[in-house]
C-alpha cells in the first residue's frame, strides 16, 4: 500500500534514498513476518538454540529413560485396546513422539498411546472387521467348529486403524490451520471428566476376559458394555486358572507400587518401574514354565523385529470412518490440551491451542505411514516424566530412543509375555480415572447443573457407547448454557448504610435500587427480562425510590429486544430510573 501512494505522487517529490530507506523496511518487515510464522510453526526453534545443555541434559535424559520403561508396557497393552497386534503400539509410542518434539508447544507432555483413544479406535476397528468376516470351514470334515483366520482378520484391521488415524490427523490440522482451537472449550471439564469416567469403565470391562483368559466375541456401539459383562459371565465356567492367577499377582503389585509411589513421591528419587518389572518377570517366567504351551495362557505371540517401510494408507475405508474420525480427533486434542495448560500454568510458559491442534494432526498424518493407530498425550507418563525432572521434549526424544531400542533389537524378547498382565497393567492405571467419581459430592455442593453434566455424559457413554455418548454430553452441555440465559438469577441490591457498598440484602427500603442480572439480553430470554423488570420498577415506584439499572449486558437481538429496549425508556420517563 505504501508503494501504491508512492506511484501516485509525482516523480520530482520522491528521492532515491527514500524509495531505497522505504524498501528496506519492507524488506525487514517481511522478513520478520517470516520468522514469526517459523517459531510458530516449528516451536523447537524458540527454545533448542538456547537449550541449556549442563543445567537440562541429564534431568532430561533420566526422566526419559523413566518414561520410556512405562512406554514400553503401556504401548504393548493399549494395542490390545485398538483390537490390533501388540507390535504396533510400538510404533504408535515411538513415531508421533519424534514429530512431536518439532512441532508442539508443550514441554511436559508425553505423546503416545492412550487409553480412552485406543478404545474408541478399537471399538471402530471391531465394528469394521469383525471375527464373523473371518470365518473359515474347515475341509477335513463338515461337523468341524469354524474358527478364525486371525492373520487376515488383523491385518484388515490393522488398516482401518491405520486410515482412522490418517483422518484424525487431516482433521486436527485442517481445524488448527482454521484457528479452531477453541472448540476444546466446549468440552468443559465436568464433561471431559465424565466422559473419561465413562471410558475407564468401557476399558476395564474389555480387560476381562484377558484377565480370566475367557475367549469372548468383543462388542462395540450401544449397549457394548452389557454385552460383554454377560458375555465374560457366561463363559466364566471356561477361566483359565493359571491366567487368573498371574493377572492378580500382577494386579496387586502394581497398585501396591502405585501407591507407594504416590505416597513417598517426595522422597523418592524416581518412581519404582512397577510395570517394566511385572513385564521382564512374567515373560521369564512365561519362557521358562512355557505358560503358552503347558498351561494355554494367552501370550503376546510374534513382535516383528525392525521397523516397517511407510505405505499408503486404503482410503477406500474412508467413507465409513469419517464420523469416528471427528470424535477422536476433537476428544484427543481435548485431552492433549487439557493437561498441557496445567503445566504451563505450573512451570510459567504459554500452549497454543492451534498449534497444538497442528502438531497432534502432524503426528497423527504422518505417523499412519508407518503403520500406527492415533494418539494423544497420557497423564500417567506426562506425570511420570514431569516427576522425574523432564525440562523439555528432549526427554520425549529419549523415549522414542528406548523404544526403538526395543523394536529393533529386542522386540523378540517380550513374545512369551502374557495377556493377562497387559491386561493387568491396564486396570491398575485406571485407577486414577475412577477417583473421577469423586466429583460428584463435590458438584453436588457448588453446581447441580455442572453435576448433571458430569452424569449425563457418564450414564450415556457406558449406555450408548464412546462416540454417540459424547455426541449427546455436548448437545446437553449446549442445552444447559440456553437454559441459564433462558432463566437468569435477577437481583436487586440496595445500598449499606455508612458504606460505598451495595447487597441484594440491604437494611432498608429507602435509597437508590439496583437491578442486575446474571445474563445478555436476547431474542430468547427478552419476554422474561421484562417481566422481572416490571415487578422491580412497580415495586421500586410504591417506595418512591430510584432505580439504577445495569445495562452493561446488552445485546442488540432481533425485535424482541426492541421491545425490552422500549419499555426501559418507559421507565426512564416515567419512574425516574438511572441507567447504566
């Protein structure tokens, strides 16, 4: 524009030195255009320079070989989640944090497998590709039970989960590139947290067949949760007694080192392995008591060593995925963003929001290539890895280094673990989501409304299922906000005696009147505002007194405001109000 208004002057009021002092500004001021969007862009430019090496380094490098060893077992028991093979949780816990660590804008975080995102997967992946595709006769007789070809059966699902995760990732960067980063805040908290709460029970009932090592059909959509309680009890005849064992041995230990860690966290230096040491001693003691063969418990079974070459995705599923996709990108970011803020508030820097929504997409997109299934950040391993010194994502780049460690050289080793006690680490890490139920009593005392959020969003995802439960939680969540602007608090406050205060509950019924409200006037709660507004006026007339009205809620909204807005000035002529 500058450069325009020069044209149009006349050649004899313009100097070269001008044109050339005009043009290296324009110069410079791009340039730092530039780099703003490349700090933006790429957030390990603003911090990696300056990386304090002798202060961060080892604090860094301890807390992720800490997080890294709750990787490990985390990712291999949350594929049995997304219904796919348990090597593919390694990918899932080692690609996204290498992206991550680019790309996002928080320092604590650690990107990987998570619960509640690996069911709703799975539940996608199981409505896709159930067992009763994969039936096969067999030849040698026409009595003979059908079984499973589980090679096809998991390969077909492992392509569903991996073109689920290419559309979140498409759609969590399409929403950042849009800004949209504050659609998280209508997922407000009582309903996150019930919808977890609702998740955690999803989770741990799908963990029970592993832990009695009961063969049932796995259900998904409405209803998923009751069939498969029945399911498992009317097969429980069927436990596997030795799976059983193992799983509650496995299961104990690990809350007892749950808790001890939660108690003496402040004296101890890092957190006990509880989950890597339950993973290394029930593989040995699987390989050396050939629990597989002898006993029949259910183990992990082959781990491919290597990494696989990146592939396109099928999008020919896509039309069958886009809505799923929604969910789990909406409910990802929201989970991601949720607890990187409370960090960032702890340790006194700043998260976007969109960028966020960009990095997560990023990991997501790109990682699919390479065979993954979607992510989000994990609150146990972002505690973990915050509690043992982690400074910034060097330490997520020391857990993606430990589990490459694994993937390519020792994968093998974990083939003899048991289900049951992936199972078990499972259930003991929902522990933390079940103390969600304390919520209740406590918005029972602040907020009935917020309370019945949090139990609308609870009953009917454990009824409904994961995707339409969150569907209906955010359509009532929206109802109860049109019905506090609909039915605001109204008050009037008169003035205390001696003081420059005002209170709805004043000593006398002389003096200047107040009228408040709590809500914006417009089209839908303007019929009631006037209506309380006339009982106060007539009421602030038979004692003579004035009335100030707070108009500092205002919204110009279609006609019926109009009226509300006619009627005040009535008032204002005829009962000699103030208005603010």
């Amino acid at each position: 524009m500058h450069f325009i208004n020069m044209v149009t002057l006349p050649i004899s009021n313009i100097s070269i030195e001008k044109v050339d002092h005009i043009c290296v500004r324009l110069l410079l001021c791009s340039s730092e255009k530039a780099k703003a969007a490349a700090l933006n862009f790429l957030p390990i430019l603003t911090w990696l320079p300056s990386y304090p090496v002798k202060k961060y380094l080892f604090s860094d490098v301890v807390s992720g070989v800490s997080t890294g060893v709750v990787q490990l077992p985390q990712g291999l028991a949350y594929a049995m989640l997304a219904a796919v093979p348990p090597v593919y949780g390694l990918y899932s816990s080692f690609y996204p944090l290498l992206i991550y660590i680019f790309f996002g804008t928080s320092r604590h975080v650690s990107i990987g497998t998570f619960a509640v995102i690996s069911l709703m997967i799975g539940g996608v992946v199981v409505r896709e590709a159930p067992d009763s595709m994969f039936y096969i006769q067999p030849t040698n007789g026409t009595n003979a039970t059908a079984f499973v070809d589980e090679e096809a059966r998991d390969a077909r699902r492992v392509s569903v989960a991996v073109m689920l995760t290419t559309l979140v990732g498409i759609i969590q960067i399409v929403l950042g590139l849009l800004r949209f980063g504050f659609v998280a805040i209508y997922l407000t908290e009582p309903l996150v947290r019930g919808f977890t709460t609702a998740a955690s029970m999803h989770v741990f009932v799908s963990q029970l067949k592993y832990l009695l090592g009961v063969k049932t059909q796995r259900f998904s959509g409405p209803l998923s949760v009751i069939y498969s309680v029945k399911a498992v009890f009317s097969d429980i005849t069927s436990t596997n007694i030795t799976s059983l064992i193992v799983g509650l041995v496995c299961l104990i230990f690990l809350y007892v080192v749950k808790d001890i860690n939660e108690r003496f966290k402040k004296k101890l230096p890092i957190p006990i392995p509880g989950e890597i040491i339950v993973v290394i001693v029930s593989t040995g003691i699987s390989y050396g008591m050939s629990l597989s063969t002898d006993y029949k418990v259910d183990v992990v079974g082959k781990i491919p060593t290597g990494l696989l070459p990146p592939a396109v995705p099928e999008f020919s599923l896509l039309p069958s995925l886009v809505t799923d996709s929604f969910a789990v990108a909406v409910v990802g970011f929201s989970i991601d963003i949720s607890l990187a803020k409370i960090f960032a508030l702890k340790y006194g820097y700043s998260v976007d929001g969109n960028q966020e929504l960009i990095a997560l997409g990023l990991c997501n997109f790109i990682s699919s290539f390479f065979r993954t299934f979607a992510i989000t950040c994990s609150m146990s391993r972002s505690l973990v890895q915050e509690s043992t010194g982690g400074k910034t994502q060097i330490a997520g780049l020391v857990v993606s280094l430990v589990v490459l460690v694994v993937v390519v050289a020792i994968g093998f080793v974990f083939q003899p673990l048991p289900q049951t006690v992936l199972a078990a680490i499972i259930m003991v890490n929902l522990v933390g989501m079940f103390k969600q139920f304390r919520d209740i009593p406590t918005l029972w005392r602040t907020s009935k409304i917020e309370l019945a959020i949090w139990l609308v969003a609870f009953v009917a995802s454990v009824l409904l299922g994961l995707e339409y439960g969150l569907l209906v939680a955010v359509t009532f969540a929206i109802l109860t906000v049109i019905y506090r602007t609909q039915s605001p608090k109204t008050a009037v406050l008169g003035h205390v005696s001696d003081t420059g205060l005002y209170c709805d509950k004043f000593p006398t019924k002389s003096g200047i009147k107040i009228f408040c409200s709590n809500s914006s006037i417009y089209f839908a709660n303007s019929d009631l505002y006037v209506n309380t507004l006339k009982e106060k006026v007539i009421q602030s007339a038979v004692f003579h007194n004035h009335m100030i009205y707070d108009t500092h809620s205002l919204i110009l909204f279609q006609v019926n405001f109009l009226f509300a807005v006619s009627y005040l000035n009535f008032c204002l002529c005829t009962f000699n109000l103030l208005f603010l």
